[in-house]
C-alpha cells in the first residue's frame, strides 16, 4: 500500500464506474424496472472514491501517517435492443487494487449485462423485469480491499427488479419506487484466493451471494432527488482470507441534474449501516498467509463519494428524432392546463345553458299558470246567457 495522495488528485478527473452493472437511471445500485427506447445509445462515465488517513505514533514521539486511497475507473454503453430489452456493457479502466507494485489493475474485468422487461399492470404503473449479468475476469489481481469480492473467474448473476410508476406514460419522470433482489454466483471453487508466498489457501465451496435493495426517486423538472438502501449477504461465505467477505448494508442519497445539453451530472454518497466487523483472517494458520494492509481500516469503506456524467449518443442530443422528456413533461404540463382551462370554460358554458333551459321551463310553467288563471277570469266575467222562454199554444 502506497501514499496515492498526489496520483489520486490527479485521477479525481478520470471518468470511473461502479464495480456494478452501469444503469441510466439516477439510482446507482438499484436498478428500476424499465428500459430506455428502442435504438437508443447512452454513454455513461462515474467516479467512486474513498480515503482515509492513518497516523501512528513512533516509539521516539513522533507522528507518522499515511492516506489509503481507492479509486476506480471505468467506461459504460446501454444500448436499448429494443422496446423490452436493454443491453450493459461495462469496462472498469482503472482499480486501486492495493498490491505490491504498480498498486492498481489497468484496465480491470468487464461486465456485460442484459435487461428485460417481464409485466405490467393495465394502467402501466407498477412493472416488474429481470437482470442477467457476466463479469469477465481481465485485471491482473482480484480479492481487492475495500471492493466487493471477486475471484478471478467467470461470475454469473439473476436480479428480479419491481417498480411502481406515478409517471407510467414517461418512466423516469415523477415518482419512482424500485425494489431488486439477486443472487450471484462467484464460480470461484479451486480458486486460489491469494497469490502471497506460502499461502496455498483454495476456495472449496462456490461462493454464492445475494443482493437486495430499495430505491426512491423523485423528479423535479430538470432536478432528480433520490435515495437507496443496497445491500449483500452472503448464502455461501468465500474462503476466510478473502477481503470483504462480511455482509454489508449502504444508503445512498443523492442528486442529479440535467443540462439543456442533455448532459446529466449526479453526485451521490454511500454511508456504511453495517458490515464493520472484519472477518478476514490474516497471518498464517496453516492454509493461508496474508497480512492486514493497515491497522484500522474495516474491508468495507465507511463511505464513498460518487459523481457520474450521463450523454445520449444515439440519437445526438439535438437530434429531430430525440425526445426530452423534460421538455415533452413541461408541453404535457402545459397541454394539460390548457385543456384543463378548455374543460372549466365548457364546464361554465353547460351550467349556464341548463340555468337558463330551467329558467325557460319556469318561465313556460308561469305563463302557462297565467294563461289558465286568465281563462278563468273571463269566464267569470263573462254575462250568463238568457234563458229562452218556452212557446204558449194559443
């Protein structure tokens, strides 16, 4: 473990990922239930770090320290296959992996990952999908500190996603609620976890986990607030020397806004709720010899700063073909008050026209009633008529 202060001011303005599956929505670890459009292509680009300073006290009196840094890098494309499905690759660049030398994987493994949509209620608002991932081993080292577990090999996932939409006509705008839950398989049985001298440590057991989380999201015009609690939890632990091997539990507030370029910008923070006890065990115990990089230090970052950069590709941003869908919510605001003015005027226009057919039937029925009491004034004033005298015979 090296001082990276200097190489991690400098990598501050490196495009990075997250070791996860990328996503163009503005939850970072939980995915919503819906995909971007058909034919659509999105660039995205995010930065995670953490660091922490250690200082110790030599025996003379004097201070000594040191930063621990983890940085990571990386790339992402989504490409929407079509209406229901949508396609992720991801290829971290760069990985602080905490190593004798260099100290970092250039580049570090890919990730591929594919996105269905499954049902929908009739209204469209509530919507469930599925998730396949692959991550394919390209970094030199793995059992990276301070990062989720990996083994080196070929990993397989399935993550169910749900969402309820108070926007289904434009998934993504309003208020959006998302739950996940998934389980990965490491494929990591045999697998030598560490490459320190003498250590002949070796997976026996697949490594199997299980994700989960639930996400808030709420959508401002050009603002997005949102919030997630993400977790893992292991259903099979991986070998004892493996780091991050403890269960964990982050939230995850953050914001985003987009820019009248198209360009979205998002800055979030995960704050550990639990996994602080280390289980790794370090030094040797007959099967593994591995040392502790630093004195007080947990395996999972208390916290992490994440910024990211979104831009459509395809169509270009200014594209005739491109759809805002700010802009199509501000026309549909404002077609909709237009409408809803239209709706009022005609509303009045209705009332006044069956006020007036009931003061025309009143007005019928009185002159009616004044008729029939004029028929019987005349017929009261009127003379009776004389009666005729019978004829005498002569």
């Amino acid at each position: 473990m090296k001082n990276r202060t200097i190489p991690a001011l400098l990598l501050l303005g490196t495009l990075s990922l997250s070791a996860q599956t990328p996503r163009p929505a503005d939850t970072r670890h939980i995915r919503p239930a819906f995909t971007i459009a058909k034919g659509h292509l999105i660039g995205e680009a995010q930065m995670r770090f953490f660091f922490q300073d250690e200082i110790t006290e030599l025996s003379t009196g004097l201070l000594t320290g040191e930063t621990y840094w983890d940085i990571q890098s990386g790339l992402a494309l989504h490409y929407g296959l079509s209406h229901s499905v949508e396609l992720h690759l991801l290829q971290i660049i760069y990985q602080d992996n905490h190593k004798k030398g260099p100290g970092y994987n250039l580049p570090d493994d890919l990730f591929l990952g594919f996105q269905t949509h499954l049902w929908q209620n009739r209204p469209g608002t509530w919507r469930s999908g599925a998730q396949l991932q692959l991550r394919l081993p390209v970094a030199e080292h793995h059992n990276v500190p301070l990062e989720p577990y990996s083994s080196g090999r070929v990993g397989a996932g399935v993550t169910m996603l749900a969402s309820h939409l108070s926007r289904p006509d434009s998934p993504g705008l309003g208020l959006t609620l998302s739950s996940n839950l998934g389980f990965y398989h490491h494929n990591d049985r045999g697998t030598r976890i560490t490459n320190v001298p003498g250590s002949s440590a070796t997976a026996r057991r697949h490594t199997i986990e299980m994700v989960y989380g639930i996400a808030a999201q709420q959508t401002l015009n050009s603002w997005a607030f949102f919030a997630e609690l993400s977790g893992r939890h292991f259903l099979q632990k991986p070998p004892a020397t493996a780091y991050t091997r403890e269960n964990s539990l982050y939230l995850s507030p953050g914001i985003s806004l987009t820019l009248p370029s198209h360009l979205r910008l998002r800055a979030a923070v995960d704050v550990r709720l639990s996994g602080d006890h280390d289980e790794t065990t370090y030094g040797p115990d007959g099967l593994a010899a591995i040392t502790t990089p630093w004195d007080r230090l947990p395996n999972h970052p208390d916290w992490r700063i994440n910024f990211s950069l979104q831009l459509p590709i395809y169509p270009a941003p200014f594209s005739k073909d491109r759809i805002d869908p700010i802009k199509k919510e501000q026309q549909d605001q404002i077609r909709a008050e237009k409408e809803e003015r239209v709706l009022d005027v005609l509303t009045r226009e209705r009332q006044k026209a069956e006020e007036a057919e009931k003061e025309l039937a009143r007005m019928q029925a009185e002159r009616q009633r004044i008729e029939e009491a004029l028929k019987r004034v005349r017929e009261l004033l009127q003379p009776p008529a004389p009666e005729e005298k019978p004829n005498q015979a002569p």
